[in-house]
C-alpha cells in the first residue's frame, strides 16, 4: 500500500485543471520505505518532485532546489508553483496545506517517516 497515492492523483487533477498536465507523473517508494512523486515536463526539462521525507523540489532550466511550501502543500499551489516555472519564474512561497493531509501524517508517523 502507497498512502501517498491519493495526495499524487489530488495534485495531478489540480494540474491538469490548470492546463499544464504534466508529461508523466510516477508515485513510487524508495528500498528504504520512503514515498516519492515525480512530476515530468521532459521536453521544457522542468519537474517537482516530493518526497515523504523532505518534501517538495523544483528543477527547471532558470532555477531549482526545495520548494518553501508545505510538506504536503495544497494541490493547487503546487499546480500554480509549476505553472510560474513553466512560463520562466521561480514558484512562489506558500504555507497553504492540502486537505487531506491529516490522514497522509498519519499514515507516514506509522511507517515511521
């Protein structure tokens, strides 16, 4: 069982109601038990990745690094976040939380992350 699963299909949808569905989009876990999504824009070499231990990172052409959002950031910040280095700025700072986080915490202090 992937717990993070629902958190990668709230942000796919966020993002393809934005318009910028992404390219690809891969929701794994790592040998070491860690939870991982990846969000591809291979063409414009852009993509975010989170990750259950630290969070979310942006890579894109003009900038990259961790993204100062919530742990688990709200879908459509994330989906503005990729819009902003879609079009050549960094993305924004927000602290705004996706909804469903509650049980996505939880499920991450059982597995101890």
């Amino acid at each position: 069982m992937m717990p993070h699963l629902p958190y990668a299909d709230a942000v796919h949808a966020a993002l393809t109601e934005a318009d910028l569905a992404p390219e690809t989009l891969s929701a794994t876990e790592t040998d070491d038990g860690q939870f991982v999504v990846l969000i591809e824009w291979p063409t414009v070499r852009t993509s975010l990745r989170w990750h259950s231990g630290t969070g979310w990172r942006h890579s894109a052409p003009h900038c990259g690094g961790p993204m100062f959002v919530d742990h688990l950031a709200d879908p459509a910040a994330i989906a503005e976040a990729a819009g902003l280095l879609l079009d050549g700025f960094p993305p924004h700072t927000t602290r705004a939380r996706w909804t469903g986080a509650p049980t996505l915490d939880r499920a991450l202090a059982a597995r101890g992350i």
